[in-house]
C-alpha cells in the first residue's frame, strides 16, 4: 500500500480505458481532468487483465480495433501514458478472497483485487463495482 502522503494510482477499468483510447463512451468532464492528472503524474495504471478482456473481445467480433489486437494493445498502452499493472500471485489469490459478496466475474475480479492490492482507486462506471466500493472495500470513482 502506497503511503498515505503519496497520491494513489489511478486503476481504469477495461471499459473506461477503451472510452478514453478510442475517444468513445461517457466519461464524464472530471474524469477526464482525473485521467490527465494521473497520467500527468505517472500514476496512471491499468491491470494486466485488460489487455486479456480487450483481446476476448476483439476475437468476439465486439470491438473493432482496425489492426492485429497486439499492436492495437502496444500503440494504446504508450499512446494512453498507462503502466500495466502484473497479474500476479497475490492479485490471482486476491481475487477470490474478496470480503463480502462480490458477483463472480474473473475479469472484474481481478480488477478489484489489482486496485485493492496495489492501493489504487479504480475508475469504473460498473454499478456492481461502485456499490462494492461504497461498502467500504475498495477506492473507487465514477467514471
């Protein structure tokens, strides 16, 4: 966990970082000053499981990228300023021993336990995730 003088890093969910990249969806005015801020400061991150569910649906006909989805990923990744944030054995285990109830989606599991372990607040405009935040067990923002 970050000290509590340190900014925390700024955790985008998978959909609030694909609006950001393909200049799409609803972010909202603040988000974008928070984005930029994040960015700004080397603070901004997304969890290695992003790349994962962008590459799903790319191969799921549900997002278009316009070229091979790995040089879409390394093009938005430098072009958004983001730091991926590893999967790693903590975050893995961490997803499944979240406290309270969660809904059982890996994906956003991973999200989470990526922002709680790492002590980022996440960006989301996911209302599961945003309740689960205001119960106390997560930093998150509306996106």
């Amino acid at each position: 966990m970050p000290k509590t003088s340190e900014p925390r890093p700024l955790l985008l969910d998978t959909h609030v970082w694909l609006w950001l990249v393909l200049g799409t969806g609803g972010l909202s005015a603040v988000a974008r000053r928070t984005i930029v801020g994040a960015a700004s400061a080397g603070h901004l991150r997304i969890a290695a499981i992003t790349l994962w569910e962008i590459a799903l649906l790319a191969s799921r006909n549900r997002i278009t990228l316009g070229r091979p989805t790995i040089q879409w990923i390394e093009q938005a990744v430098v072009g958004s300023f983001v730091a991926v944030e590893p999967l790693t054995a903590e975050v893995a285990v961490a997803s499944w021993d979240l406290p309270d109830r969660f809904h059982p989606d890996p994906a956003d599991r991973m999200i989470v336990a990526t922002a709680r372990v790492t002590g980022a607040t996440l960006m989301t405009q996911d209302r599961q995730i945003l309740d689960y935040a205001a119960r106390g067990h997560l930093s998150a923002v509306s996106a």
